[in-house]
C-alpha cells in the first residue's frame, strides 16, 4: 500500500475522455486495453490477487473484496464486512484465502467456494500484503505500521510467530525454498526472512532506491525487482547476496511489481497512469519494451499468469477548485478494474 497519486488537471482531463468512452484507443502491438469491469461501491482500494486455479480475481476496494471470474470478465460475488482491506492471500489446497484489515487489525478467514467468512485471527498493526508461502505451507501477514509479520498456520488457523522487522512493511514473495522477502519502504531496504524458521536472515540496503513498495522476484536467476515509487526506478537485486544489479527507469507512484517467468517480463503499475513492462533479456540486462497508459491512481495490479493478462483499478476522480488547496475526491459510483491483454 501507497499513498495515492493525486490527479492533476492534465490528468483530470484525460480521465473524463477515457471514462467516457467505452475502450482507451491504443495500438494494438503489445498490451491494450481489452476490458473496463465497472464494480460497485466507494472508497480506497489497494492489491489485487488472481487465483489461477479457481480463474478468481480478488479485488480489494474499501471494507469490501470484490471477485471477478477471469475467463468471463464478471463481477461473481462479494465480501463484506471487513475494515481496510489490503490483501489477499489464497490456499488452494484447504479451500481457504486471508485477507489482511488494516482498520482492525485483523486477518479475516473465508471460504473459497461459497465466499462466506469463517473466523479471523488478530494480526499486527496495519496488516497490509499477505502471502502464502507452499514451502513452509504458512501464510504471511505483513503489517505496516507495526513493523513485525504475523504467521499462520492454515491448516490450524492459528498463529504460529511474529517476526520483528522494523520499519514500514510493504509487499512480499517468496522463494519457494525456505526464504521471504519484503520490502521496508521507509528503509529502503530488502529484508529476508527465515520462513521455517521464522527470524531475519539479511538486511539488504537497496539505494538509491526510494521508498520499495512492489517486490517480484525471478526464481530461475535468482532476480528480485523492487519498485521505488519515491524515485521512478525499478531496483534489480541479487536474491542470493542482496546486490544491486541494475536499476531500470520506470512511471512515477508505483506500488505493484509482478513477473511472468513464460514471457520473462517485469511488469510495475505506476500510479501516475502507467504501466512499465520490462523484458528480462538475462539476469543482468534488461530494458523497457513498451509504456502502457492507463489511468491515474491505477497504482496496483495482478498478472494472470495463464493469459498473460494484466489487471489494474482505479476510480475517476473530480476537479479540484481553482485557486484552492484543496484535492481532487474520488467520483462516487467510477470504481472499475481494467483488463490488459498482450
């Protein structure tokens, strides 16, 4: 989770025309526009998750998760009842996703099937992005405000540690062999974590990146690309010692990073109104092959990695007034995910 990116008059603009008509015109070479998916309801919204097994899409928007079948491009139903939820997390194994409340400090419970909430555990302060990780077969929370992770047992559903990290907590991904890794924004740092363990491994300066937020990572070479929304850079880093390869230039405010191991791509959602895809042409060496627009605000996203398909959310946003201080204010009823496909 990070701070939105507030429109500007240009921006403004630019969004009206868009929200208007039905599809953004772009050229049709690499990724465009295939669907605007309106949903219902008002308020903040942050990561989205896909489940490729179940072809969910679990949209996060306020204190409600909104899911999206990805074959048919449907809103299918609907969780209510949370308080800021952030994340999602899904264990397909036992049927069950997490998702993180920041506003209470909670990790909700649901049923994969039927969408029906069955508990919840307490978490840390500001639980934001949550993962499950199939070695340790655990899910972790991490929770923003609080510094430190809370672990789950899923097959339990009970917590089986915290993990004191410090500093703001953003998003993270594991290795499938033992190790987390997570972003600490307000550090510029990348943290790795013991997942059996459950204590700090390495403490990763990542400069001069400013502000980590997405974090993705290349299993095959060992590659952890970190978005830095503070300075526009994508931070490539050594998984293994934590150096910093190569830095890549990418939009402003991003808060999402995902990688496509079949098409060796980076993909950050930039919340000036972008998207960046980044080609991987060895675990040295990469460049941007194309700049997508999308819209302002749209600053997470999630990659179905069967389609190659890439979704990302945002609202339309109002004027702001002349000669005021005050700030453009999400348009009530404008909330929508859209579906870019390759």
């Amino acid at each position: 989770m990070k701070k939105q990116i507030v429109p500007t008059a240009v921006m403004l603009m630019a969004i009206s025309v868009i929200f208007s008509s039905p599809i953004i015109a772009q050229s049709m070479s690499g990724y465009h526009l295939s669907k605007s998916i309106h949903i219902d309801g008002n308020g903040s919204w942050d990561y989205l998750i896909a489940d490729s097994k179940t072809r969910q899409l679990y949209v996060t928007h306020s204190d409600t998760i909104s899911v999206i079948n990805m074959d048919s491009g449907k809103v299918v139903g609907e969780i209510g009842g949370l308080s800021r939820a952030h994340g999602v997390a899904v264990v397909d194994a036992l049927g069950l996703g997490y998702i993180s409340n920041g506003g209470s400090d909670k990790i909700t419970i649901f049923d994969l099937k039927n969408l029906e909430i069955k508990a919840s555990l307490p978490a840390g302060k500001n639980p934001d992005a949550i993962i499950y990780d199939p070695f340790s077969k655990r899910v972790f929370a991490f929770n923003h405000s609080g510094g430190d992770v809370t672990v789950i047992d899923p097959a339990e559903n009970k917590i089986v540690g915290t993990i004191n990290v410090g500093g703001e907590l953003e998003y993270g991904v594991s290795d499938e062999n033992g190790a987390i890794f997570v972003n600490v924004e307000d550090r510029n740092e990348i943290v790795k974590i013991d997942s059996i363990n459950l204590n700090v491994l390495s403490r990763w300066s990542i400069a001069p990146c400013e502000a980590p937020t997405g974090i993705a990572l290349d299993r095959e070479t060992h590659r952890l690309f970190s978005s830095c929304s503070d300075n526009a850079m994508l931070a490539v880093v050594n998984a293994d010692d934590g150096h910093l390869v190569t830095e890549v230039k990418i939009g402003e405010g991003s808060d999402g990073t995902r990688f496509d191991p079949a098409t060796k791509q980076i993909i950050t959602s930039n919340g000036e109104g972008s998207l960046s895809i980044i080609q991987e042409d060895n675990a040295d060496s990469y460049h941007v092959v194309q700049t997508v627009k999308t819209l302002p605000g749209a600053r997470t996203l999630e990659v179905d990695l069967d389609t190659h398909r890439i979704y990302t959310a945002t609202s339309q946003f109002s004027p702001a007034l002349k000669n005021s201080n005050s700030r453009p204010e999400r348009l009530e009823g404008t909330f929508r995910v859209m579906e870019f496909t390759p």
